[in-house]
C-alpha cells in the first residue's frame, strides 16, 4: 500500500488483499496455508471450521441415518455436567479439570450413551425442526470506564478468581464491547460516549442446551422446558477493569 492508495478485495494488482500477516496477525486455522489454496489445503481449512463452529442439523441428520457417532463431540462435556450435578461436586475450573482427567476414552463414552434409556441427537428434532437459542444484549459501549466484559453461565457461579469465570463448566459465552475510557484520544468515541451510545450482541446457547440434553438434565429444546431451565439457571456477570466483580445474579430471559 502507498500513501496514496488502500488495499481492496480485487483479485489482482499489488493491493489485493490475500493474506492477513502484512496487518500483523494471523489465525490458527489458516497459518501456513499458501495462495493460492491447494484442494488439500481448502480441505484442512473447511475441517478446521468445522470444529470451530458445529452444524447441530447436521449431526441430527446423521443420527437420524442410524450414525451412531454423530453428536460425539459433545459427550466428554456432556459427562463432565452430569457430575456435576450431584452435591459432592463443586463446580468450578478445579473440580472441571479433575473430573476432565477422570473421563473414559472417547470410544467407551460413545458406547456408554447409546443405551436405551440414554437421550440421542435425534430425538432434539422430532418433527425434522428445533428452537435455536440464543441470548440477546444490548449495553452502553463505554460504560464502567469503557473496558468490561460480560460474562453469562447456566448455573451458579463458583469461581471467586474472577480470572477463572471463563474456565467454568457452566460459562457459555461472553460479551465484550471493546469501549474506550474517558480519557480517550478517539474523537468518535468521545462522541459516542456522550450520546451514551449502546450497541448489541448475541451469546448462543442451543449448543450448551444440547450438552444438558446429552447429559439428562434438560428433556428437549422445547420453550417448555428451556424457559424455566433458563429462568432457575441463567446467570450473568460483568467483569469492569475498575470493579471485577459487579454481578447481578437475578437476570431472567
């Protein structure tokens, strides 16, 4: 890029943007690869994704094909909830990393869920469709001395490390509005901070749902069942660089 000029997403010419490291970062996912993509190398990306981020219809699909391994991925947390269920078990990231270490090889849990009495991905739709879940936020971006996050749960937090809210079992997301403190030098943001400016984002839950479900502490997806759940369980918690630990645990959704 010269002074005069800006990249752009045109396929030729020396501004064309084809990698991210001339802006400094990169992603794990794509290191390494070369331009351009080889049909090997577009493989180990899509699969790369494909662990990121879960296609649950897919999986519902391929257990309704009598694939007994769809859904797997799901099943060590699954098992690790299940545990901690139980009184004897305080859930925090201490006890999630022993029971984490106490888990059964992958194949020996996949045979233990495939009993009769045990739930299946499958059963989540039963008439071919299911509720997505999803927790929307809307919040001042530069509230709290504009650097916090929030931090959501399905059910109470045990961590008193702030530090650790994230490696909870019971964490399913995280808010983080990326605001600026009152003594900015970004223009915009000073007049954002004086309109008092909110912005919006969503966590998603049916993924952490389907994991209860795994685990037998939630029937199904339905709002029958998931807006109680949600009610008793859902918890919030906002982490502000100059108060960790504002909480309101009585968020109902």
């Amino acid at each position: 890029m010269t002074e005069n000029s800006w990249y752009d997403s045109e396929e030729k010419g020396p501004t064309s943007v084809r990698r991210t490291e001339p802006f400094g970062y990169n992603y794990t996912e794509i290191a390494g690869v070369k331009y351009p993509l080889t049909a090997d190398a577009k493989r180990g990306v899509n699969n790369a994704i494909k662990k990121i981020y879960t296609n649950l219809p897919l999986e519902i699909q391929r257990s309704r094909a009598g694939d007994e391994n769809a859904g797997d991925f799901l099943l060590a947390q699954a098992a690790i909830l299940k545990k901690t269920t139980t009184p004897q078990v305080t859930a925090n990231h201490a006890e999630f990393v022993k029971l984490a270490a106490e888990l059964p090889e992958p194949q020996v849990l996949l045979q233990e869920s495939l009993g009769d009495d045990k739930p299946f991905i499958k059963d989540l739709a039963p008439e071919g469709e299911y509720l997505e879940w999803l927790i929307n936020i809307k919040a001042e971006k530069h509230a709290l001395g504009g650097k916090y996050s929030v931090h959501f749960f399905l059910n109470d937090v045990q961590e008193d490390n702030v530090a650790l809210w994230s490696l909870s079992p019971h964490h399913v997301g995280a808010f983080v509005p990326f605001g600026q403190s009152q003594d900015t030098g970004c223009e915009n943001c000073k007049d954002q901070q004086d309109d008092h400016m909110e912005i919006t984002g969503q966590i998603p839950l049916t993924l952490a749902l389907t994991e209860r479900y795994l685990a037998q502490i939630i029937s199904d997806l339905t709002a029958e069942t998931v807006v109680p759940y949600l009610t008793k369980n859902l918890h919030w918690r906002v982490e502000a660089a100059s108060n960790p630990a504002l909480t309101n645990p009585n968020l109902i959704c």
